[in-house]
C-alpha cells in the first residue's frame, strides 16, 4: 500500500514519547489508497507497520480494550482487509508493553509501554489514533463512518477479545447513531462523545498518588488535563452546579433545549461545551 517515494500525499502527521521511546504517526494517501504509517523509533533502530484507514477505528477500540483495566488482557488478532495484526501483552524489567505485529510477507512489529504502569502510554497512544480517524473522517468521510456511530463498548470488545488467546476482532462499522453516548466502560478508564467531541477519563497513579486525567479529541486536536483525586469531589459538585444552572434557565418548551435569551451565564456555559 506504501508508494514509492514522492506518489504518497501526507496529510496529518503526530509524534508522541512514551519513556525512551519516539512514536511517528503519518496519515498519506496515494493512488491505491488511505493508510495510517506508524514507525517506532528507539535506540537507533526503527521499525514501522502500515495500517488501511479502514482499520485505524478497530485500532482505536482495542487500545481502548488495554487501556481499560480489563483483566486478564487477552491477546488478539486484527484481520483488516488483507492484513493480520497481532496484540500481545507482555512484561520485562522495565514494566508492561504492548506487541503490535502486521503479518504480510515479512513480520513487523512496534512496541508500545504502558507507562508509568498505569496505562498512561497506552492512553497518549490511543489518544493520537483517535485524532487521527476524526481527521480521517473529515478529509475523506467515505473512508470512515466512526463519527456518526457509537463505538463497542468495552464489554463488546472483551467479548470479541476474549475466550481465546488469539479471538479474531474484524473491523467493522457497528449501527446505531447517537450525538451523545457513552462508548465504553471498563474499571480504569471511560469515553463519552459529545457531538463531534470526543472524551477519554481515564484513572491512573503516579508517585505523586492518583489521578484523573481527561483527554478531549476534536477534529485533529488532541489536549487534556489532569486533576488529583483530592480534587473530584469538589470538581464534581462544581459541574453539579453548571448542570443546575442551565437546567433553571432552559426554555419549558417541549423538546428543547434553547437557553433563554439574555441568560449570559447560560450563553457562557453554551459556548464552553461547544467549544
């Protein structure tokens, strides 16, 4: 699927560090197509696996499925339309990784840290390719349909995973559209898409103790926050408060949800949501 050189067009390009290693993410197009090119670089080596934009959401969802907590994590395997790719969890001295290995002619395989052992490095990774199929849908919607659908949920997705340490997962457009929806939910980690936003909570820990931190994926934007778990209960009787208030100024209408004209806090509260 790779052209040669100069017939490829890229068009989003992404780099992420996890620990002592250096992600590439490039987005190209050439006359047979869409793919996503991932290329791990680390200690003067550099290995690389090509993806078809038809399989960056199944990516995404089993991220996702690792990210999530779910145990015992089950290997799996990725058929996307000629290619197999290969998941598999694993430990060293260093800590948990994840093995991603694209079967063609040849085997490569990228390894990816969870980071920090909670995950952390599992989550920028699956945030990145999130990005990614948001931009893939908006610069070519009849590649990707994510945006207009829920994704499986985390159950859905230990359902295809599990059973067998090699469970096939297809990549596949699941029906049922929704402009708010909770996407996924396992014991670590949550997504919700709000309209064309999307939103990973994810919990995690550190030598500073434990944390929460919200990742929001717009178009191809990609940012996030951390905040103490000290501070949750106060960030949520905060939110409880902004969701009181725009309940109190919705218009009684049956079916809508305008806000009062002239209601500036509610306009204010409106304009932040949307972004």
């Amino acid at each position: 699927m790779e052209g040669a050189h100069g017939n490829d067009m890229e068009l989003i390009s992404k780099t992420l560090q996890v620990e002592h290693k250096i992600f590439y993410f490039d987005l190209k197009k050439n006359p047979s197509g869409w793919y996503l090119k991932i290329s791990e670089k680390a200690s003067g080596s550099r290995s690389t696996i090509i993806v078809p934009a038809s399989g960056i959401r199944t990516f995404v969802d089993l991220f996702q499925y690792y990210v999530s907590g779910e145990t015992p994590l089950e290997s799996s395997e990725v058929q996307v339309n000629t290619k197999v790719f290969y998941f598999d969890v694993g430990d060293n001295q260093r800590g948990r990784f994840l093995k991603v290995s694209e079967v063609t002619r040849n085997r490569s395989t990228i390894i990816v840290p969870a980071g920090n052992g909670d995950g952390e490095g599992w989550a920028s990774f699956r945030d990145i390719l999130a990005v990614i199929n948001e931009g893939l849908h908006s610069l070519a919607p009849e590649e990707n349909t994510s945006a207009d659908f829920q994704e499986p949920s985390s159950e859905h997705i230990s359902h295809l995973v599990g059973k067998s340490q090699k469970a096939a997962f297809r990549s596949s457009v699941e029906e049922g559209a929704a402009s708010v929806g909770h996407e996924s939910s396992g014991a670590l980690s949550k997504s919700i898409r709000v309209e064309q936003k999307k939103f990973y909570f994810d919990l995690g820990s550190n030598a500073r103790g434990q944390y929460l931190r919200i990742s929001e994926v717009t178009g191809s934007d990609r940012s996030a926050i951390i905040l103490p778990v000290s501070a949750l209960e106060q960030f949520y009787e905060t939110v409880g408060q902004f969701v009181e208030t725009v309940r109190n100024q919705e218009l009684p209408e049956a079916g809508s949800s305008r806000m009062r004209p002239g209601a500036s806090g509610g306009a204010a509260i409106r304009s932040w949501s949307e972004g």
